[in-house]
C-alpha cells in the first residue's frame, strides 16, 4: 500500500512560514528552510520584547514623573512616597501622562502629595 503524505496541509504549512517570512533578505524569504529558523528566531524575539516594552515604558513614565516633579520643587521618590502616605493610589502611566499634558493638575497633585 503506497504511503499517505497529506500534500495540501504540508503545502499549507510551508506558505504560512513563507508568507511571515516576506521581506527578509535573501534565502531567509525564499528557501523554506532557512525561512523557518529566522520565522522561529523572530517569534521568540517578538515574545522576549512584548515583555520588555512593559520595563521600558516603566522607565520612560518614571523619567517624565521625575521632570515634572522637578519643575514642581520636589522629586520623584518624594512625590511617590506623599502619594503613598496620603493613601492616593494613581499609577506611572496616568502620572506621566498629566505631567506632559497637563502641568497644572500635576502642580496640584505634587501640592497635594507634599502638603504636610
């Protein structure tokens, strides 16, 4: 009995790593096997980097905080540390956000945070 090889599922699935592989150079977008090693190598480097994005927006939020903070008279660590003692629970992202958009309600937060 000849042997079965599913040709429509195999064709299937080399087109499918073929098409992630458009626009590489060279083999990488032509050959089906070194498509499939540099397909693989960038969806593991996809999933490595969605998690750091989080880390580098952290950063960037933190740096923003820190320059409104400053323009306010106080610092970042200062300011969280009011925050956290006042009990007001408002995160990096929505600090960062006020402190480039909107100068004065962050004056009023830094105010309200330092205010003893």
């Amino acid at each position: 009995m000849p042997r079965s090889q599913n040709k429509v599922a195999s064709h299937r699935r080399r087109k499918k790593v073929l098409e992630r592989a458009k626009g590489y150079w060279g083999g990488r977008s032509k050959v089906y096997t070194i498509a499939k090693h540099h397909v693989d190598k960038a969806l593991s480097h996809a999933y490595k980097h969605r998690r750091a994005k989080k880390r580098l927006f952290r950063g960037l939020w933190i740096a923003r905080i820190n320059a409104g903070a400053r323009l306010n008279g106080t610092t970042y660590s200062k300011l969280i540390a009011g925050l956290d003692k006042k009990e007001l629970s408002i995160n990096r992202k929505v600090l960062a956000d006020l402190a480039a958009n909107n100068p004065q309600a962050f004056a009023e937060v830094v105010k309200f945070a330092t205010a003893s």
